[in-house]
C-alpha cells in the first residue's frame, strides 16, 4: 500500500514538473544555439580575415614574379644592348682598316705608275742620248741603228706608261680590295651574328615577361579559389547555425 503511494506521488511530481522541465530542456538548447551562432559568426570573421591575407599574399606573390622577371629582363636586354654594340664597334673597325686597304692599294698603285714613267723616262733618255751622240759624229750607220732604237724605245716607254703601268696599277687595287674585303667581311658577318643574338635575347626577354604574367595571374586565381573556399564553408556553417537558432528560439 505505502508503495502505491510512492508510485502515485512520483507520478504525479513527475507530471507536475514537466512544462518546467521542458522550458529549462527549451532554454539550454536555445542557449547552446546562440552560442554556435556566435561561434560561427566567429569564425566566418577569421574566415574573411584569413581569405584577405591569402589573397594578399597572392598578390604579393603575383608582383615578386614580375618584379623578378623584370629584372631578369632588363639584365637580358642589356645583355642584347652589349652584344649589338660590340658587333657595331668590330664593324666599324673592321670597315675603317679596310679602308685603310683600299687606301695602299690606291698608294700602291700610284707607286706602279710612277715607277713605269720612271723606267720608260730612263729608257727615253738613253735613246736620245744615243741618237745625239751619233748625230754628232755624223755617221750614218749609227744615225740609222740609233734612230731604230730610239723607235723601238720610245715605243716600249709607251708601253710601259701605258698598258703595263695600268695593269698594274689594277692589279695594286684589286690585291687592296681582297685585303679590305678579308678584313670587313668577318666583322661585318660578326655583327650580323651579334644583331641575331640581340634578337634572341629580346625575345628571350619578352617570354620572360610573359610568363611571368601568367604565372602572377596563377597565383592570384590560386589563392582567389582558397579564400573562396574558405569563406564559403564558413559561411555555410554560419547559415547552418543562423538556421538552428533560429528553430531553437521558436521552440
């Protein structure tokens, strides 16, 4: 009988305590949402704050690149500037000494007419001598044998003026002209050569550039897709604590 009336009494405490039982249960729960809301609030601010720095840091990462690449450029277009220079300078030398070759042989050749005139003046002058002297012993056997070779030298003084001091004065010019071309024609081959490699190192230079370019513009889309990530998910979780919350408080 006493245990009926334990039964009955604890029966009806537990009745009686029930709506204040789950009023308190209500309060817990809608306490331990605020608190996840605040914590995802939280957290979704760290999120932000984190994405920030890692879109910072990409960008910082994006203009090292460039800065390292236009750096790395310029030692190349000035590396482009010093071979361009260096082939010029060897041309212009190259081209002066052969102008300094050209020049003997012009010298040179005046020389072979001179020294042409030189021998056929000899000749002349011996011819004359010769026909004077027989003149003035009056025999005219001599005068006819000096008179011929007169003839005969003053015709070989004219060739010797003429066709054999022109040959070879041109053969001077033409042995001029082989040493200017065996001296211009290396430089001007070495600054064909240093042109082409400038050229190699300005396109070298410009794909540099390039891909510097693509590689900032990787890492900021890199680190554009983590921050987006990492925003979104704690954005997610704070649209699920915002949810939750809310159900709790009208409950």
């Amino acid at each position: 009988m006493n245990f009926i009336r334990v039964l009955v009494c604890s029966v009806g405490l537990v009745i009686a305590l029930a709506p204040t039982m789950a009023a308190f249960a209500q309060g817990n729960d809608a306490e331990h949402q605020q608190a996840e809301l605040e914590n995802a609030a939280a957290q979704y601010q760290m999120a932000l704050d984190q994405a920030n720095q890692i879109q910072a840091q990409a960008q910082l990462n994006a203009d090292n690149e460039r800065t390292i690449a236009f750096l790395q450029s310029e030692d190349m277009r000035q590396h482009q500037l010093d071979l361009s220079a260096n082939g010029n300078a060897i041309e212009q030398i190259g081209a002066a000494l052969a102008n300094a070759a050209r020049a003997q042989g012009d010298m040179n050749a005046q020389n072979e007419l001179q020294i042409q005139q030189i021998r056929a003046s000899v000749l002349v002058a011996k011819a004359d001598a010769t026909l004077a002297n027989a003149l003035a012993q009056n025999r005219q056997t001599e005068i006819d044998n000096a008179r011929a070779q007169s003839s005969f030298l003053h015709q070989l003084a004219d060739f010797i003026t003429s066709t054999l001091a022109e040959t070879n004065m041109s053969n001077a010019k033409q042995i001029g002209q082989m040493r200017a071309d065996a001296i211009h024609t290396p430089t001007l081959q070495g600054a064909a050569n240093g042109t082409a490699m400038a050229a190699a190192e300005v396109f070298a230079a410009d794909q540099v550039l390039q891909a510097a370019t693509i590689k900032g513009t990787s890492a900021n889309l890199t680190g554009a897709t983590k921050a987006a990530a990492i925003v979104s998910h704690a954005a997610d979780s704070l649209k699920n604590a915002q949810a939750m919350a809310a159900a709790a408080a009208t409950h």
